[in-house]
C-alpha cells in the first residue's frame, strides 16, 4: 500500500503497528518503575505488584509527609460529640412528640367541650325563641282582655247611669202619688143607696117564696125584670106549671148561656169628683204645688269636684295605680289647668292629678304655685296621642278601677303606638305608667327580626332626654356591631348615617365595651391548658 487511501479502499482486514510503538512501550515502562525510596511502607501484596496511580513522584513524597493520628483523633471526637448531639435531639423529638400528642388530646377535649356548649346554647336559644312567641301570644291575649275590660267597663258606666236615671223618673212619680193621694182624700160622708120600688117588690116576691117552700107548697118563683140585685142562680128558677102536680127537680140537668139566664147589670156609677169646699180662684191666690226634687245624677266624672276640697299627697314617685279610688278621688280637688300644645288647646283637667303623673308638670307647678297653664312646644307630639293620656289621667280620679294606656297589637299601627310612647316622654309620665310599651318594643328590637323601616320609626321619634327604647336601641345596635353579627350591614350602616345622634351614642357604647373587655384581660394571661412538661 502506498497511502492511506489506497489501503482503506483496499479493505483489509489486517492492522499493522507502527514502527515507532515499541519504543513508546519501552518509555512507558522505564516510567513505572518506582525509584527506591526508604520513606514508603510496603505492604504485602503476596506477590503482586502494586499500582501506584500518583501523577508524579512528588506527590507520593508530599502524601506520606502527613502526620494523620491527630487529624483522626480530632475527627473522632467530632464524631463522638455528633453522635451525642443526634441521641439528645433524638430524645428531645421523642419528648416533643409526645407533648404533641398530649396537647392534641387536650385540643380534642376541648373541641368536644366546646361542640357540647355549642348544642346547649342552641338549644337554649330554640327554647328562649318558643317562650318569646309564647310570651308574645299571651300578650296579645292579656291586650285583648284589657280591651274586653275596658269595653264591659264603659257598658256598666252607661247602664248605671241609665239606672240612676230610671231611679230619679221612680222618685219624681212616687212624689206625684203622693202628692195625689194627699189631695184626693174625701170630705163629705159616703151616701147611702136608694131604695128602688123594684127592688122592694124583689124583696116581697122573695120573702113569699120562702114562706111557700117552709109549707111544703109547689115551689113557685115568679120572674122579675127589674131584680137587679139580688142574684138567683138559673138552677133556682123554677117555671110556675099551670097543671097541678109535682114540681121536677132541673138542678141536675145543665143550664146554658141563653139571654134568659144571662144576668143583666146597671153600668157602675162614675166615680164622684172631688171639689176644694173653698175657691180659692176667689181670693186670687193659685193652689199650692209640692215640688218635687227628684233623686240627683250621680256623675261618673269628676265635675263634682270641691275646689277647696282636701288635697291628696303629692308624690310623683308613687304608682296612681295602686291607690283605692277614695284615695283617688282626691286628686280631682283643687284648681283645674289647661294643657296646651303651642296655642291649641288639649284638656282641662286637676292640677293635683297632672303632678302626680307626671315629673315635668310637678316641677313646673311647684315653681309656679299660680299658674294655671302647661304648654308644650308646638309640633313636639302627636295631638291625638297626647289626649289619650291626658283623658287617662282624668279618669283615674273617678274610675273604679285602674289601668293602663293600651297600645294596638296589630304591627300595622307602629305609628300610632310610637306616637303615644313619644306623648308619654314628653309630657314628663313617669317611666313606671309606660313600661309595658318599652317592653313590647324592646323584645322586637332584640329578636333581631326587626325591619329598617320600624327602628328608622323608633330613631327618628326618639325623645333622647329620657327615652329607654331609644336606649335599647342603641345598646343592641352596638352588641351587633361589636360581634358582627348584623344581618344586613348595609342597612346598619345607613340608619347610623341617618341619624348621626344615634351613630355617637352607637360609638361610645362601642367604646365602653372595648375598655370593659380589655380590662378583663388585663389582669390575667389567657386560660391554657399544660400538660406534662413544658417546651
């Protein structure tokens, strides 16, 4: 072959070394062969030689300069402390491990604690929810027998005073009776009556017959027209028989209704009128008359009343309610005040009534002991509301029985019944005569099922001064608020921008239950439960 190519094309299959690789071999194993050198160990190789891989001959020299037996006892005590360092973290994640285990038991403990608090407080609340629709049904029932009451009460006023009319019109006629009686009495003797001659010829007729029947005669009775006095029974008549014989005995045969038989009376004479024996139309006098006073009205008001009567004990702090109406009856005395709204006109009514009921007029009086006049500003209250507790006040001083203004039961008249708990504030009622309305509201308003609509009604007729629903209001819309539990926030918050008295008064209660609530936690660390030891 005389180049490469031609011996690649010549494919052979046999390689020749070239010339120059057995020199190569013989450099290599010059190289190998390790120089004699006291410094190494040699090991038994049971008569293998042993490859030394060292790049050169000054790295074998550099190796076995190193003194390696503090290198490795140094090594061994790190090992030694590592192995103790592992022990103790395999201890202390046993440790660990367990205290886990533990606080998981308690955790679970506790969520089982927490799940049986859970079921009581609903049950609680679905039983506080059926008392409160049972309290709400039976208060309606009580209103209803309240009106029940109320309207049997004005039946019994009407019908005693009819009766005490009935009694008057008994009392004026058994004066006119009498009164007639006295002049009817008789002074001229009684007449005897005539002596008819008919009736002496009855007479005779009579007296003959019996003499007839004593003999033992026929038994003969001779008819008269004009016997009008004496009675004969028609069994007693007996016709007179023209032929001789015995008389037969009709009294067992019956007697009819004939115009025979059938008596024939005179018509009674008429009564004779009486004259005075004197006319006294001569001496130009009229007769005397007795004037009858009949029996006087009894009033079911208070119009009666002395105005310099007794005066009752005036306590603004006692309940009217409990008094006896004969403790009542006194706060009808004493001068009468007229009431006003602006310059309307609302009741006449006691002075001493009016400051008893109510705290405002009581100071107003007693600091002007001669006024005679109560005026609330113009447009403050509902007219009609104002007067429902005004008439009230006034029939506590006759009524025989005491109550209370009543609101309607029916949700449809929360404006009418929020106009007469705004009346009741402004006119000054103490808090006692008005409690039931504060109740019946508050128990909506904390139900939470209130509409917007009904606590905008209770925020704008609110009397902030003294209003407890208004209070109740506030203190339930920041419970709300501080545990977020409202329904509707969006309406929340705009009855709070609303009315923004309501809003301050929301904050500030919101405020006093943080400091309430921090306080609390103060004084002490919050309640954990340790167990075992502690990490």
């Amino acid at each position: 072959m005389s180049n490469s190519a031609t011996f690649w094309a010549a494919k052979s299959n046999d390689v020749k070394s070239s010339p120059a690789s057995a020199q190569v071999a013989d450099r290599l194993s010059a190289r190998v062969t390790p120089k004699p050198n006291g410094m190494l160990l040699k090991g038994t190789t049971n008569g293998v030689k042993k490859s030394n891989w060292a790049d050169s001959d000054d790295e074998d020299d550099f190796t076995a300069s190193f003194n390696l037996s503090g290198r490795v006892k140094e090594l061994e005590k790190n090992v030694t402390a590592r192995d103790a360092r592992i022990t103790e973290l395999t201890v202390a994640g046993q440790d660990k491990d367990a205290r886990i285990t533990e606080l998981e038991s308690a955790l679970e403990g506790q969520k089982q604690s927490l799940s049986a608090l859970q079921n009581a407080a609903d049950a609680a609340s679905v039983q506080v929810e059926g008392l409160q629709q049972e309290k709400h049904k039976k208060l309606l029932y009580v209103e209803k027998l309240v009106a029940e009451v109320d309207e049997k009460d004005r039946r019994i006023t009407a019908l005693e005073t009819e009766v005490d009319e009935q009694y008057a019109k008994i009392a004026e006629l058994g004066a006119e009776d009498r009164s007639t009686q006295a002049s009817s009495h008789s002074l001229a003797p009684a007449t005897e009556p005539a002596t008819t001659p008919a009736k002496v010829e009855a007479e005779h007729e009579l007296t003959e017959t019996n003499e007839d029947a004593a003999s033992g005669g026929q038994t003969a009775v001779k008819p008269s027209a004009t016997d009008t006095n004496t009675p004969v029974s028609p069994s007693a008549k007996v016709a007179r028989s023209e032929a001789a014989g015995p008389a037969a005995n009709l009294s067992a045969f019956p007697v009819f209704a004939t115009p025979t038989t059938v008596k024939h009376a005179a018509p009674p004479p008429p009564a004779p009128k009486l004259k005075m024996p004197v006319d006294l139309s001569m001496f130009a006098k009229k007769p005397a008359t007795k004037i009858v006073t009949p029996k006087k009205k009894l009033e079911t008001t208070s119009h009666e009343a002395a105005k310099d009567g007794p005066a009752p004990i005036i306590d603004p702090t006692s309940d009217i309610r409990t008094k006896r109406r004969e403790e009542r009856v006194l706060f009808a005395n004493g001068p009468k005040v007229q009431v006003k709204l602006g310059d309307k006109l609302l009741a006449t009514l006691p002075r001493y009534i009016l400051m008893h009921t109510s705290h405002k007029a009581f100071r107003y009086f007693t600091d002007r002991p001669d006024a005679n006049t109560f005026v609330l500003p113009a447009g403050s209250i509902d007219e009609h509301a104002a007067k429902a507790h005004l008439e009230w006040m006034k029939e506590m001083t006759y009524q025989g029985r005491v109550y209370s203004v009543t609101l309607h039961s029916d949700e449809k008249f929360d404006d009418k019944n929020l106009q007469i708990c705004r009346a009741a504030r402004v006119l000054g009622l103490n808090n006692m005569y008005v409690g039931h309305f504060t109740k019946i509201f508050c128990d909506r308003i904390r139900s939470n099922t209130a509409s917007y609509e009904f606590l905008n009604k209770i925020a704008t007729l609110a009397y902030p001064e003294n209003d407890p629903l208004y209070d109740c209001l506030a203190n339930n819309l920041a419970n709300l608020h501080a545990r977020n539990a409202s329904k509707n926030p969006a309406e929340f918050e705009t009855l709070l921008n609303k009315h923004t008295t309501l809003k301050a008064r929301v904050e500030k209660i919101e405020e006093r239950i943080r400091r309430k609530q921090e306080g609390a936690k103060a004084p002490k660390a919050p309640n954990v439960v340790h167990v075992g030891k502690k990490l």
